[in-house]
C-alpha cells in the first residue's frame, strides 16, 4: 500500500502517469489541464521543493521523453514560471526534476524583470494557468558581481543597469563594496531577486492581481552553486 501511495505521489508531483519499470515510475506523459487546475500555488511550491531534493540526492524523475513530446503536442498546462539567470551551470528543469511540460523558463543574465519578462510571466500565468512565479537568483553571479564593479560593454552596459537599483539600495553598507567581497555579491543577489519580485508586482497589475486572489504566488529562491541546493525564500 505505501508503494501504491508512493507512486500517487509521484505522478501528482510530476503531472504524469508512471510506469513500473524495474521498481521505479517512468513517466509517460505530460501535466493536463484538469491535473494543472486542481493544483494550489502552495503545492506547486511544495512540489519544486521537493524535486530540488530529489536532485540533490540523485532519485530524479525517470522520464520517456519521446512519449512525452507526444502527449505535450496538443497543449500545455504548466505548474510555473521560472525566472532564471542564464548561467549555463543551471539546467532549471534538472535542478527542480521537472520535465517536459512541467515548467515555463524565462532567462536573462542576473534575473531581472523587464517588459518582455514581464509579457511573459502574464502568458505563463493568466492565459496558461501556471500557479507559481519563482525568481531564481545565484550564487557567484557573474552578471551581478559585474553590476557591482560597473562593468562596461557593447549592450551589457545597458544590460546591468537593471540590476543597479540592488546595489543602489545597500547605499548604507558599511565593508567593501566590490566583486571580490562575497558578502556583499550574496547581498546584492538576494536584494536583486527581492527588487524583482516587487517590481513584479508593481509593473503587472495581471499578476498582481492573479497573486491577490490566490491564484498566484510570487516567490524568490536562491540557488548555492557549489551544493545544487535552492533556499526558497518564502
Ligand atoms: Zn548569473
């Protein structure tokens, strides 16, 4: 009975039907849009913080991606919408165990919103019903420590400006205010991902409004580098 449960489990975690193989669950399709609607912003939470777990202790999802493509083919109802820097040492859907189907990923070195994020973020919300807008920082950032020393280049200039108002809003701190200090780098990655989300909901009445009513939750999380673990700051 508990492997039953276990199983239950694991296909509501992952929006699929699994198959034993060997033991294990393989997942053969994809989240519907009956599955996506049942589901709160809290468990979708819940459920990433749960695949971050199984990332780190090597359980991953067994996944059947060509029946997967075919079962997505028809539509898709994601549970989220992640917002991510473009570090190349984060796969998002490998750090979360979240597979085809599952998940929107938006990218931009040093994870700030802009209009474009933001359009976004309201298609992956409002008119596909994911539940959750997580903003994912990191550690070393090299977009965030390159906004703090003033890099200048081409269109990455313009690039960090957005990633400014952070350093600007820790005007106060009284230590060594550049990239080679890893307190301040850290402190800058947190208040950046707690300027975005208050931008977001500042600059999308949608989503503001979709996060009031409960349909929609809007958190941070910070992604450790050297472990693979995300602190979720909710
Ligand atoms: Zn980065």
């Amino acid at each position: 009975m508990r492997i039953v449960y276990s199983l239950l489990a694991l296909i509501l975690m992952t929006g699929t039907t699994a198959v034993a193989d060997n033991g294990t669950a393989r997942v053969e399709r994809v989240l519907s849009q009956e599955e996506q609607a049942a589901l709160t912003p809290d468990q979708v939470l819940a459920y990433l913080k749960q695949g971050n777990q199984r990332f780190l202790s090597g359980t991953v999802t067994s996944r059947d991606h060509s029946a997967q493509v075919r079962s997505a083919a028809s539509g898709q109802f994601p549970k989220a919408i992640v917002l991510s820097c473009v570090d190349s040492r984060i796969p998002v859907e490998d750090v979360f165990d979240q597979g085809i189907g599952d998940i929107f990923v938006a990218r931009v070195a040093g994870n700030f919103e802009n209009t474009d994020i933001l359009g976004s973020m309201e298609f992956a919300t409002l008119i596909s019903g994911a539940k959750l807008v997580l903003v994912t920082g990191h550690s070393d950032c090299g977009a965030v420590k390159a906004a703090i020393d003033g890099a200048e280049l081409g269109n990455i200039t313009a690039m960090l400006e957005n990633i400014k108002p952070a350093i600007d809003s820790l005007a106060d701190y009284t230590g060594d205010k550049s990239s080679a200090n890893p307190e301040f780098v850290h402190k800058v990655t947190e208040r950046n991902i707690e300027l975005t989300i208050k931008d977001i909901r500042k600059r999308s009445p949608v989503i503001n409004d979709l996060e009031r009513e409960g349909k929609v939750k809007i958190v941070g999380a910070l992604y450790d580098m050297k472990t693979g673990t995300i602190a979720f700051l909710d």
